[in-house]
C-alpha cells in the first residue's frame, strides 16, 4: 500500500509526469513528421512517373491516331 502523499508532493510527481509526457509528444511528433515527409517524397515520386507515363502513352496514341487514318484513307481508295 502506498503511504500518503502531501499535496507538494502530489505536485512535484505531477510535474515529473508533465515533463515525461511532453518529451514522449515531442519524440512521437518527430516521428511523424519524419514519416510524413518520407511518404511525401515517395508520393511526389510516383506522381512524376504517373505524369511522365501519361505523356508517353499521349504521344504514342497521337502517333498511333495517324497511321490509323493513314490506312484509313488507304483501304478507301
């Protein structure tokens, strides 16, 4: 059984605590930020490529757009 505590004491223990509670915070928004610009640097990664892919298959479908009408004009002659 614990014995007593004085109200002072109470208060010292609950500062203690603060403080421990505030430097766990602190380490855990750390983290988060960390992860939080790492996911970030991957997401902008793979929206370049997504852009990057987009572009090609654009082009491709433009060139590929044109031999179609090419042979189009062909075959109706």
């Amino acid at each position: 059984m614990k014995k007593k505590e004085t109200l002072w004491e109470l208060l010292k223990r609950l500062d203690e605590e603060a403080g421990q509670f505030n430097v766990h915070l602190s380490e855990a928004n750390r983290y988060f930020d960390k992860t939080a610009m790492a996911t970030k640097k991957v997401l902008e990664t793979h929206e370049k490529e997504l852009h990057k892919l987009i572009r090609q298959v654009k082009r491709s479908l433009k060139i590929f757009m044109k031999e179609n009408k090419k042979d189009e004009r062909g075959n109706n002659k």
